[in-house]
C-alpha cells in the first residue's frame, strides 16, 4: 500500500513541475472554437479527455461481456 502512495505522489510532483514549466499561453482551436490556455494545462485537459474516454470504452465493453457470460451460463 505505501508503495502505490508514494508511486502517486512522486507521480503528482512530476505533473505538478511539467505544469509549472510550462505555463506559456499557447492559441487552441478546436473546430470553431478559440481560446489561449496555459500550455501544461492544455496538456493535462488532453490527457484527461483521453483517459476519460478509454475509460468508458473499457466499462462499456465490461459492460457487454458479462451480460454475454450471464446470457451463456443460463443456457
């Protein structure tokens, strides 16, 4: 258990220093859209999106395989 906190904090200070390194304004557009947002930020926003959207791919896809195991273990 102390091993995966301290994997999450040191993990937290290198996002945190990334972030603080990075704070020059960089001009987004996404489709119609503009905005200037700290580049770090940006980043981190991306990364997050990202894995929000694996993540719910993967429940989704969980989701489909355990109503087929029940379906199977019925029959």
């Amino acid at each position: 258990m102390w091993t995966a906190t301290a994997f999450g904090l040191i993990l937290l200070v290198v996002v945190l220093v990334f972030i603080l390194e990075n704070l020059q304004d960089v001009k987004v557009n996404f489709f119609t859209v503009h905005w200037r947002i700290p580049l770090g930020i940006d980043l981190l926003l991306a990364a997050l999106l990202g894995g929000l959207v694996v993540f719910t791919a993967g429940a989704v896809r969980l989701l489909q395989l355990r109503r087929q195991s029940r379906r199977k273990s019925k029959s």
